[in-house]
C-alpha cells in the first residue's frame, strides 16, 4: 500500500522557465517560514541564472507542487541542493524524492562527485528524505541558522568502475 501511495502523484518535472517564478514564490512561501524563506529577488536571480547557466539546475514539478534548486559549485565543481519544497498538499506522495533524484542525476551529470546540502536537525521529514536518499551527516553545524541548529550532509557518488 505503501507503495502505491508514493507513486499516487505523477508530476512532470521539467526545468523553470520565467512565468514559474511566481508558482516558485508559492511554493517557497509554503514550505518556509521566517529566516528560511528565501525572497523573491533571491529566487527570481536562481530561475534566471538557470536559464543561462548550465551549472544551476531549477526544476519545477507538477507546475505548482514542488520545486528543487541545485548546482555546481566550488574549484571542486561539487554539487549543492540549495532549495528543496513541495507544497502541504502535495506531500508524501514521493515528489519529494523524485525532485531529490531529479536534482542529484542532474548534478552528478555535471560532474559532481559529491553531493551537499544543509538541513535543520529538527526536520525529521527532509532529514529522513535525504537518508534514504544516500546522504550522510557529515558535519554537525551549530546555530547553523538564526534561530537553530543545522547538519551538513553528503552524498557521494561511485567512481564510475573500468568499462
Ligand atoms: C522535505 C519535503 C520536501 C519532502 O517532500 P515530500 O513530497 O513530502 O517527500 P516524499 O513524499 O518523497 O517523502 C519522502 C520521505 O519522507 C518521509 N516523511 C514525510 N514526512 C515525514 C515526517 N514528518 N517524519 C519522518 N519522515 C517523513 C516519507 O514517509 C518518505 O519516506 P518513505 O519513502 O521512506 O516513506 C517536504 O516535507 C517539504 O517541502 N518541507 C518543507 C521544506 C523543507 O523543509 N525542505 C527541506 C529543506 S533542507
């Protein structure tokens, strides 16, 4: 049963485009409250620069229910997830996940060899997300955020073998 609950939302997921910003701003504004709510100038900078550079990868799902920001960073050109939300009414049907691996095929396409993100240690549902998912705490990050504490977690990807 489980099962088919995860599988009960069949967004398509497919890369912004410049009418999302305000679907992304909903988005954003129901998954975040206060200091984590990223402002529309952030978020409209993001979905621009995805638009013209391939390292940052915004994608949206179901034209409304989700979205995920991520990209490559650093002299390592390692990946970072920098946003991930699904609205209330759309949770727990797997498209917290499908973005996560959306986002993570697309980083490790580009090169990545690993994966980083920060998270907040009470956010049992992202926390379990990103476990399952193949992430690893990493780092514990105290007063990480204004008002708590966070983790840094990674994902490592599997040299490609011989062939
Ligand atoms: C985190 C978030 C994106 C997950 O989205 P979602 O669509 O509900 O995720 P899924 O349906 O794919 O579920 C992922 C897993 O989390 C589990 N989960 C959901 N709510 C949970 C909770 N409160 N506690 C523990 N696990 C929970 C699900 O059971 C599922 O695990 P399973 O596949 O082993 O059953 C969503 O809760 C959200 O938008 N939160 C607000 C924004 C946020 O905190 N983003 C992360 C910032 S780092």
């Amino acid at each position: 049963m489980k099962k088919d609950l995860r599988h009960s939302f069949n967004a398509a997921i497919r890369p912004v485009r410049s009418q999302d910003l305000d679907a992304i701003e909903k988005i954003e504004n129901d998954g975040y409250t206060g200091v984590d709510r990223y402002p529309r100038e952030l978020l409209e900078g993001y979905l621009e620069a995805s638009r013209e550079n391939p390292d940052v990868v915004m994608l949206i799902a179901g034209d409304s229910a989700g979205y995920v920001l991520g990209e490559i960073t650093g002299d390592d050109r390692h990946g970072e997830i920098i946003d991930l939300a699904v609205m209330k009414q759309h949770r727990g049907q797997g498209l917290g996940r499908d973005l996560l691996e959306r986002v993570s095929t697309s980083l490790r396409d580009l090169g990545a060899a690993e994966i980083l993100l920060y998270v907040r240690t009470d956010n049992a549902a992202a926390i379990h997300l990103y476990e399952t998912a193949g992430f690893e705490k990493t780092k514990d990050m105290p007063g990480y955020y204004q008002d708590g504490d966070g983790m840094q977690m990674t994902k490592r990807f599997k040299p490609a073998g011989p062939g």
